[in-house]
C-alpha cells in the first residue's frame, strides 16, 4: 500500500531503501523452513584434528551476580546491538510529510532513540554496541554534488560497486552500509541485534494518517522460527502497549510482526544475489517499526521525549522478557586484542569491509589461545563440548559455518552467568592461506551457533 517519496534534498532512489526495511510494504512472506546446516551436525567426542584443549587455567568463575532487571546473573555478560535506522549525509529516511526538516527526519529520532535505549541498558549493567552514535554512515557518504563530504566510499559486501549517482546501480551504497553494520553486530558477538525505524505511509502522494507499530524478522535461519520469531513478538507487544499509553486522541494499530527478508535481518545469502546479504546476522535480528510520522499527531510525539521514551520503554520491556527465558547460550571470548565480545573492533584501512576478524597472534603453525566460556542462559548447561572448524577465506570472516569437530573434552556444568577459562591449541589447516576459526560449544548434536549464539572467530591474517 506504501510507497515513500525521498526529501527535498535526497534522491528517491536512496530513499526506497526496502533493503533497509522502512518503505516495504506488508505482503506475504517469502519466507520457508530453515535450510539444513547438516555441517553442524556433530558426532559425540569425536576426535578433533583442528585444536586440542589443554587443562582450564582457572576452574569455574562464579556469576556475579546483580539486582539488574535483565539478566541478573551477569547482564555484562550480554551484549545487544542497537541500530538506528539510515544515518549520514544522504540518507535521511522516510520523508516527513508534514515537516520533512533534519529535526523531525527519521534518521533524527531513531537515533535520538536508540541512545536513550543504549543509556538505559547500561544503566542495568548490559554492554550495548551502536552501529552509530551519530548523523554517520560506516560505508561513507562522499557525494559532493549533494553536499556530502563524509568519509570516502567502501565496497563493504565485495560486489564490486560503491557510491552513489549515474552509473551506480540502486541501493549500492544502501547494501554496503547495512553490510558494515550487520558485520559489526557479528564480530562484536551480539545476543541480539534490534533496527529501529519509523514508517511514513504514502502511496502516489497520497498520505494515508495511520498510526502503526509492526516488527520484521526472518524464520530463514536455525534459530529463525523460535528465538527470532519470539524476540519480534516481545518487542512488538511492548512497543504497542507502551505507545498506546503514549499517544493522546488517536487510536493506533498492532500490524503484529512478519518474516520477510529485509536486508538487516536476511540471512546470508546462499545465491549470492544482490539483495541479500553475503554475511547476515547470526544472532536473532529484528527491525521494529515502532510508529507511523504520516499521521500527524504521532509524527509530533516521536519528534518529541514523550514519545522516544515510549518507543525506547517497549523495546527495553521486550528484551527484558527475552533474556527472561533463554535456556541455552554462550558467549565466547579470546583474551586477545579484539577477542573480547562487545567490544568494536578497529576501522581496517582501505577501502574494503571496516570490520575483520581478530587475529590470531603468533607466526605460522599451531598458536595458543586462552578463551573465556560464559553461560549467558537461564539454565545450567548439560554435557557440552567446544568445537572448532576451519574454512580458507579472503572474506572478513564466515557468514556460514564450516565443517565442525569437537574437541575431545567436556566443559564444567556452568550455573547461568558462570563461566570458566580454556587454553585452546589452534591448529589451521593450511599455513600457505588466510585461515578463519569458527569456535562454538555443541551438545553432541547441535552447536549453539545454531540457537543464535554467535560463534567467536579468529583468523591468521587480515585484510
């Protein structure tokens, strides 16, 4: 029913932006079963030619404890990555139809709320990671004839193509921007990633004054169908509780929540196809529409703190009852320089991907690496092992797992926030080319890379 025009000064096309998931419009899911990962099908203690684990150095960490609302174990040890929609000099949004000004654009208030979700997040003790703190994009905006002098232009997903302007197909410099940001989500080792945007409902100029709150996902990876699906679900009740409360005079509608492949929360892709990502989000991934600029009342509330602290009260609520009843999980940190979860990893020089693999220290042949197992679930872990796979690649690092083999060793039954210390052998297989590790933990049947837990890697090379 949507179709948005751009703002005065930015070009309809960088505006469609149905990548970046404001401007598509509701429609049947193209969305099927998850594809099988028959890779990470794992035998039980099967020997491991890829990496031994040598004595724990420190025993079991207990959790700290806290009186946070989410995650009171060890909400540290959780890490949500926050994106406020579009951003930098030439992408603005949807346009406002009443007044399309930077003030009241959609870059300006989903950013506006993301960092008042960021500050309420670490007020609980939980490592927030921003894909932008400010009017920026990660991919660059150098497009003088707009006036836009930001940072130079990336090829961030390697098709070949950057920018903006004549010659550049539609939506390049859109996919390269979400790209950057899914790849900072992914090597940052979120639990979570949430986009927020703001819908602006036209269609052939015409402005339809509906007020609407609905939430995407996709159901096109293992964990798609539950954690994802549920993630979108919390956040959505929420955010139409809390800006119902919030709006004064007009009604407002739950369009509930729906698996479509919109590029921040696609899958990786498998065909390599200009629209989807080549390294989507392994974590569960949600883009919120948390309401509607085109009816004027609510483009006024979001534009003001009344309504950003409704929109950041629902999404906060959301998570809460997220980690609230996450059985099985794990976080998995390196005690190497960028090996810490949470933590964003230097821009790389060039005018590639910003964002890459730690590496691995040492010269060729095997290395040694001390890694840090948390249980960041809400039940103790069973028998669980560690397991390693290997893959040859000039990408950032993997967007699909490897062929994986467990270690031959069990970990300590950890309490929820536990968490204890490994020495691991790394073993690549080929000193001649970039190696890249994906490190996660199995149950002799399935890794929890499976269920969203975003597996640590490491690689013997950089960019």
């Amino acid at each position: 029913m949507r179709r948005w025009t751009a703002p005065t000064r930015v070009p309809a096309v960088l505006l469609a932006m149905l990548v970046a998931g404001c401007g598509a419009a509701p429609g049947p899911s193209s969305a099927g079963p998850p594809a099988p990962l028959s890779s990470v099908s794992l035998p039980s203690r099967a020997p491991t030619p890829s990496g031994t684990i040598l004595p724990g150095l420190g025993g079991v960490t207990p959790a700290p404890g806290s009186s946070s609302a989410l995650y009171s174990p060890n909400p540290g040890a959780i890490v949500v990555a926050i994106d406020p929609g579009h951003g930098g000099c030439l992408d603005w949004g949807v346009p406002n139809p009443y007044d399309n000004t930077l003030a009241k654009s959609e870059k300006a208030d989903t950013l506006a709320i993301g960092l008042d979700l960021r500050d309420r997040l670490r007020a609980q003790g939980v490592t927030v990671v921003m894909t932008r703190t400010a009017d920026v994009a990660l991919a660059g905006a150098d497009y003088p004839p707009l006036g836009c002098h930001d940072a130079p232009w990336r090829d961030v997903n390697g098709d070949g193509q950057v920018g903006f302007g004549p010659g550049v197909a539609a939506n390049t410099n859109a996919r390269d921007e979400l790209s950057a940001r899914l790849d900072l989500a992914n090597l940052v080792r979120a639990d979570v990633l949430v986009s927020i945007h703001i819908n602006s409902m036209t269609q052939n100029g015409v402005v339809y004054k509906i007020a609407a709150t609905e939430s995407f996902y996709t159901d096109e990876t293992p964990w798609g169908t539950g954690p994802a699906a549920r993630l979108a679900q919390l956040v959505q009740t929420s955010v139409v509780a809390s800006m119902g409360r919030a709006a004064s005079g007009y009604r407002r509608q739950d369009r509930g929540i729906e698996a479509k492949n919109l590029y921040i929360v696609a899958p990786t892709s498998r065909t390599g196809r200009p629209g989807e990502p080549r390294r989507g989000a392994l974590m569960p991934s949600i883009l919120t529409e948390v309401g509607s600029m085109s009816l004027p009342a609510e483009s006024e509330l979001l534009a003001g703190r009344q309504g950003r602290e409704a929109a950041v009260a629902g999404i906060y609520d959301g998570l809460v009852r997220y980690f609230a009843d996450r059985p099985l999980a794990a976080r998995i940190d390196a005690l190497l320089p960028g090996g810490e979860a949470g933590i964003q990893p230097p821009v790389a020089p060039g005018s590639g991907p910003p964002f890459w693999a730690p590496l691995i220290p040492g010269a060729r042949g095997d290395r040694r690496v001390t890694v840090r197992l948390t249980n960041t679930g809400t039940q103790r872990w069973p028998t669980l092992q560690l397991a390693i796979g290997w893959s040859a690649s000039a990408q950032p690092y993997l967007g699909m797992p490897p062929s994986l083999s467990p270690a031959d060793v069990s970990l300590p039954s950890l309490a929820p926030g536990e968490s204890t210390l490994l020495d691991l052998l790394l073993k690549p297989p080929n000193a001649q080319s970039r190696q890249v590790a994906w490190i996660t933990v199995t149950d002799g049947t399935r890794a929890l890379s499976q269920l969203g837990s975003p597996p640590l890697q490491l690689a013997t090379g950089g960019p």
